[in-house]
C-alpha cells in the first residue's frame, strides 16, 4: 500500500488550517483599531440671536389724488408708471365757471373799497365838526359805524376773492408728493367731484421702502424674560436684512424703526417695522419678503454643529464626544435656537469638549477613535 495518497491529504487539512487561522488574526485587529473621526473642539463666544420673520413691502410715503373742486377733467399730464414731482400738475379741470367766480369777487371787492374811500373821508370830516360841536353827536357816530362796517366789507370782498383764487388754482390737480404715479381712473372728459372717494390716481415715494413683519407675541415675552433675567443681553443692533421671495438677498440693510404696542387679538403678534433704503426701485410695494433682525446676544454661548446632533425616540438630543480615554462617549445636551447651521446648546457641553462630527456612520459608544480636528464652530 503506497502512502502518498495519505500524505497528500494531511498536507491539504494542514494548509486550510493554516489559511484560516492567518485569516482571523488581522480580523481581530481590526476590531480594535481606532476609528478616525473628525471632531470640532468646543469654545464659548458670543452669539448673536437672530430671527427671520415674514412679511411685505409698503411705500414710505403714498398720496391718493383726489380733486379738491368739482368739474370736468380737461387733460392729463403725466405718463402712467412714471416719475412726477410734487406740486407737478396731474390733471386740469375746466377751469371757466371758477375763473368767472374770481373775476366776480375781484369786483366786489373793488366796489368795496370805493365805498370805504367815501366812508373814511365822511367819517373823518365828521370827527372834526364834531370837535367844534358842527354836527351833532348822533351824526358822528352814524358816520364812524358806516366807515367800519366799510372796512368789514372790504375783509369780506377780500376773503372771497383769495378763496375763489384757491378754488380756481384747485383746477390743476397737483402731485401731494413726488414719487411714481400709478394708472389713472379718470381719461380726459370724465366729470370729478370735490373730495370724490375714488382717487384720480395714486402717488407713491419709493425712494425708501417700509417691511411691516409680525413677531409672535409668546416669543416676544419670552425674549424679554430673558433679558430681564440676565440669560441673555440685549442686542446693539438694529439692522435687519432681507430676503426677497426667490431667494436673493436684498444687498442693502435696513434699520428697525418700530415695534407696535398691542397684540393683535385675532393671530396673537405684534407688528414690526423696518425701512429699507431703495435708491435702484428694485424693492415694490407688496413684495412677499423674509426679514432676519437680530434680538439679543448670549457673551459665552456654545455651538455644536447640527450634523453631529441626533435625538432620540423621546425628543432627547445627544452628540458623540472623544472622551478621557479615547473612546466614543453618549453626552446628552440640551439645545436652544439654530443659528445658521448649529445649534446653541445651553447645557451638556464644556469648553475643551471634542464634539465628533464626522465618521458616525458606523460609530457606537465605547468604540476607539483618532481624532481628527476639524474648524470649529463659528
């Protein structure tokens, strides 16, 4: 019996056992291997707290043009969508029946004033004979009172004639401010009323622009809660920038002016109000846009970067931290607002903390890990 069969079989086991315990040993290694991680060192700074809030455009100064006489409208002098000037004419009423009304009172009044001549002369030769008892006291003071009640018509031939002139100057229908002028109701022919509640046309200064936005009230309270405390510090700012309704960002900043002093019942917030300088006309009135106003400051906030935040079934956030030994360590924290990409985490992080924010794929708490440091937050 040859034994080279035998042989050839013991040499094939000894070389799969060989190649299966070679196989496991790197295996192993490899458990314990440090996993490379990239983690952001925390450090307190200041934070500013900024809120985007939305809202729209109104004009910083609107004018609707209402005629102030009553007539037909003779022309129009302005280009639709244009710029006028204030005190520019808009419109021209027919002027004939006002002119005629002043040309009646400039009589009157020139009437007026002959009668005053001839009453001041009699009342003034009537004070001297009187001196010389020439005339009876009676007949004096008949004389003075007609001389006075002269001069009273006079005031009053007066007074007509300015107003009439008024009223015929009120037949230019003039520009209250100036700004863009928007279509006209009326076409030439069209008859006006004095104070008609249908404006002629509307006059609007975009030169600046108003952004009237709406801040929950409950927030509101709280914020000021918060300052009140010493949580937070008051912010020493008041600049607020916009973004318009596809997204780009307005390039110049506005200022706020205002926030109003009753709640609306109805919604439950309170109105804000920023001007925003318009120099180009790019921003319109009634543009749907997001305001961000800075409200408050926290001096030593810390910011942990959202990638590296989970939550749990309950709500509970977490981050993974390097701890004292070099392994992975579960940290709960507790987590205010978002400002940008991070969240402001008002307690469960210390300074000098390294917060692990990338390879957590496949990273569980106890693992090994080499950090990597990465920028810190902002």
């Amino acid at each position: 019996m040859s034994l080279k069969p035998f042989r050839l079989v013991v040499l094939a086991a000894w070389a799969v056992t060989g190649l299966t315990g070679c196989g496991s040993s790197p295996s192993t290694g490899a458990a314990h291997r440090p996993a490379p991680v990239g983690v952001v060192i925390v450090k307190p700074q200041r934070v500013d707290l900024e809120i985007e809030l939305t809202g729209r455009t109104s004009a910083f100064l609107t004018a609707d043009v209402r005629p102030q006489v009553s007539g037909v409208v003779r022309a129009r002098s302005f280009t639709e969508g244009g710029r006028v000037r204030k005190g520019q004419p808009l419109f021209q009423i027919d002027p004939s029946t006002y002119l005629a009304t002043l040309n009646s009172a400039r009589a009157n009044l020139a009437q007026a004033k002959a009668t005053l001549g001839s009453a001041k002369l009699k009342a003034e030769r009537y004070r001297d004979l009187a001196a010389l008892n020439a005339v009876s006291r009676q007949d004096n003071d008949d004389a003075q009172s007609t001389y006075q009640q002269a001069e009273a018509n006079v005031a009053v031939q007066q007074a007509a004639v300015d107003q009439a002139r008024i009223n015929l100057d009120y037949t230019r229908v003039r520009s209250p401010v100036s700004g863009r002028v928007g279509k006209s109701s009326v076409t030439p022919g069209a008859l006006v009323t004095a104070n008609q509640a249908a404006a002629l046309a509307t006059v609007q200064d975009l030169s600046k622009i108003y952004v009237d936005v709406t801040e929950s009230a409950a927030d509101l309270l709280k914020l000021r809660q918060q300052l009140s405390q010493g949580t937070l510090g008051a912010s020493d700012s008041a600049e607020v920038t916009l973004t318009l309704d596809n997204g780009a960002v307005y390039p110049l900043t506005g200022r706020l002016q205002f926030s109003d002093v009753t709640v609306d019942p109805g919604t439950g917030t309170v109105g804000l109000r920023a001007l925003f300088p318009n120099p180009k006309g790019d921003l319109l009135p009634g543009l749907f846009v997001r305001a961000t106003l800075r409200k408050a400051t926290v001096a030593n906030g810390v910011l942990a970067p959202q990638a590296a935040v989970s939550r749990s079934p309950t709500g509970q956030a977490s981050v993974l931290v390097v701890g004292p030994k070099g392994t992975a360590e579960l940290r709960p924290i507790v987590t205010g607002q978002t400002v940008g990409d991070q969240w402001l985490v008002t307690s469960g992080l210390n300074p000098g903390d390294q917060v692990i924010v990338e390879g957590l794929q496949m990273l569980r708490p106890g693992a090994p890990v080499k950090p990597t440091r990465l920028a810190s937050p902002r």
